[in-house]
C-alpha cells in the first residue's frame, strides 16, 4: 500500500472514507498513480475535468494571469472577470444588461447566492426535488432532499418543499404566490442521471411565472457543455430567472457562478452578499480558456457523437439495463445491485468510473476525451462486468 494512502486518516478528517488511490499526475484523459500505474479517468474530478488534464490553454492562461495579476478582492475589478461574465451571459443567450453574474468558488456557493436572491423576491417558499442535489453548506443542504445529508444538520433554512422530479403536476400543487422560486437540475447527475421528461422544463417555467415565482436551473453538473450544449437547458423552452455553475467551468480551477437573467439579476443589491475569491482574476482567466477551447476544438459536437458512441457501446452488453443522459454525463442501470463492485473492476482494469447509487454507473469523462478512449472502455466493459460478477 502507498505510504500516503497510511498517512491520510492520520491528517484527513474522515468525511470521504478512505481514498481509492494516490494519484500523482496527470495528461489529457489519462492518469497516473504513485506505483506508476495508468488509468483514463471516465469521471473527470466528477464532471470537472472538461478539458482533461494540463490542457495546454488553461495552464498558460493561469500562469499568465498568475504571473500579471493573482488577486485584488472585490473592491477592484479585472480584465477577466468582466470578460467572463459578458461571455457566460452571451452563452446563455442573453446581452449584457440583460443578465448579471456573480462568481464563487464552488457550486454549493453558486447555490447560496442563487438562495439568498430568491429571498430578495420577498418570498422565502423553495420548491425543490426528490433525489436533487444542490450541495453541502447549510443552505444549499436546505434544499438537497437526502434525508442522511439532511438530518444529521437540520435545522436547515425552512420553507423548502420536495416534490417528485419529472412530475409537472406535483409541481403545479406545490408553487403558489407564496414561492420564491423553483429549482430543478436538468439532469439530476448525483441521482444518477436522471433524465427529465420532454417537456417538463418548459412546463416548470410555465408554472413558476403564472405564480410569480423564479425558475431556478441548477447546471452545476450539466453545464459547459457537459451534455454537448453549453446548458442542458439551453433547448428546452424553460425560460429560466437563475442558472447556477461550477464543476466544468475553470476545468479543474475552482470556480462558480450565478447567473440572474432578466429582472433576477438586480435581485441582490450592494451589502446582500460578498466574497473574497468570487471572481479571482487567475479563475476567471482558466474559465475563459476553457470556453475558448470549447469552442475551438468544437466540443460540444464531439461531446455529443462520442457520448453517443459510448452509449451504444457500452449499452450492448445485456446486463446494462437502461443508458441515460446526454453528451458525456452518462448513467447505466445493471442488473444487480453491484455498482460498487464495477467500480471496483473497472480500476483494476484502468478505467475510473462512478457509482452514484448501488445499481447505477456514471461516466463524466473529459469533453475531449478521444474516440480510442472511449472504444477501449468499450472493449473492456464485458470483462469487467465478468470480473464484477454482474448478473453471474
Ligand atoms: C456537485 C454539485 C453541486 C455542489 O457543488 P460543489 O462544488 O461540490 O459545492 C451542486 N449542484 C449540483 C447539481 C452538483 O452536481
């Protein structure tokens, strides 16, 4: 065993359980541990690696904006953090002024902001869904449905309700005048990926404005172009007020966003709401490399050929149940309740890949992960099944 795999529940709080593997480094999709073995990294730092490892942009970039300017707090602006928002607007179809974005470090912050501006509505009642995931500080908490997230912590902020996810009547018996706003993910990643129906999000904003109440997208996980659009949402006709963002967005530099469209972006007013990283220049400069390569490299198409291929591929042998998703966030369903074991199997046969549930596998590898990649998962998938005893 690696020595520091010994040393880690000497100075690590106990919060993950004990680590898989020591990694040391890394290069595009693939991985390498401290005995020198390789791996292809299908979860990507969990949805966060879009551009794999050490691409060539986003390190220059960061070592540019690193070496010019690291970080000036809030009371200045830079270059790149008003870049960065006027592009994250323009992404999501919006001019500036007609949308305004406030930068963290981490989804569940994106998510508090996105909470404290639905408070600014006057209202305080959030509907939210089962099986969502939303984050870790309190608030964000608030609003995850998990009971063994929730429980051990409440009491959470209140006035949150849960209702079945991809059921538009629910929803509409749940939101009244009294709510604030109501936040679904597009695809519930945690969950397993969990698919809307057609329809539902457009439905969601229907109901949420015929009562005054803020449609609330949580793109942490689905967003820059994980599902080969650069929001999950994007043609779904949903008409959001919030769009909140993390993992891919600095592809592996801590960052995140809240997006208010419209009116929502005025919600929250100086003194509201600070931070002392948000919108660091040397993260911004890494998100606005990776948008660009995005671009260039002309991911969002690969991401969603690729996906696809890997789908079909992997979707092939029988004891794959069901394939979810969209683009490279994929959910397999197995015959048994033997997630863990895959996992166990896929790293023994030099795949990282995740089970987000006891009978669910995901895969959010690297929007450039290449077609050779892919296949070679493909190729193994039968053995590791075998070696993970599914459906023996
Ligand atoms: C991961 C995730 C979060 C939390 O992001 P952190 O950066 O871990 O705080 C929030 N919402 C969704 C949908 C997520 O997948």
């Amino acid at each position: 065993m690696s020595d520091y795999l010994e040393r880690y529940p000497h100075a690590l709080m106990n919060t993950f359980g004990p680590p898989k593997l020591v990694l040391v480094r890394g290069e595009g999709s693939h991985v390498w541990d401290d005995q020198g073995r390789e791996y292809v990294d299908f979860l990507g730092g969990i949805a966060v690696n879009t551009l794999g490892h050490g691409h060539p942009a986003v390190v220059e970039a960061v070592q540019r904006q690193m070496s010019t300017l690291g970080h000036v707090s809030n009371f200045f602006a830079t270059p790149p953090q008003v870049e960065l928002a006027e592009r994250l607007l323009e992404l999501a179809g919006v001019a500036p002024g007609a949308g305004k974005v406030f930068f963290t470090n981490s989804g569940t912050e994106a998510n508090e902001a996105a909470f404290k501006l639905s408070r600014r509505t006057g209202r305080t009642h959030v509907v939210a869904a089962e099986h969502g995931f939303h984050g870790r500080t309190m608030g964000a908490l608030a609003l995850t449905s998990k009971a063994a997230y929730r429980e051990p912590f409440e009491p959470l902020p209140g006035d949150v309700e849960f209702v079945p996810y991809g059921d538009a009547d629910a929803l509409r018996a749940a939101v009244s005048e009294r709510t604030a706003a109501v936040l679904l993910e597009p695809i519930q990643g945690e969950a397993g990926v969990n698919v809307a129906p057609p329809g539902y999000l457009a439905e969601a904003g229907r109901i949420a404005h015929e009562h005054g109440a803020l449609l609330w997208l949580d793109e942490v996980q689905t967003g820059m172009g994980r599902t080969g659009r650069w929001f999950a949402s994007a043609d779904a006709g949903a008409s959001p007020d919030v769009l909140t963002l993390a993992k891919g967005l600095g592809a592996g530099f801590p960052i995140g966003a809240c997006i208010g469209l419209g009116e929502a972006g005025d919600l929250l007013q100086p003194g509201n709401h600070g931070t002392t990283f948000g919108g660091n220049p040397v993260a911004c400069a890494a998100a606005l490399a990776v948008i660009e390569v995005i671009e260039s490299e002309q991911l969002l198409a690969h991401a969603t050929a690729l996906g696809q291929r890997l789908r079909d591929g992997l979707a092939a042998d029988p004891r794959v149940t069901e394939v979810r998703g969209e683009g490279l966030l994929i959910g397999l369903d197995l015959v048994s309740e033997s997630s863990a074991d895959v996992v166990a199997a896929a790293l023994e046969h030099g795949f990282i890949i995740n089970n987000p549930t006891p009978g669910r596998i995901r895969l959010a590898p690297p929007l450039n992960l290449s077609e050779a990649d892919a296949d070679a998962l493909v190729s193994a998938w039968p053995a590791i099944l075998d070696s993970a005893g599914v459906g023996a």
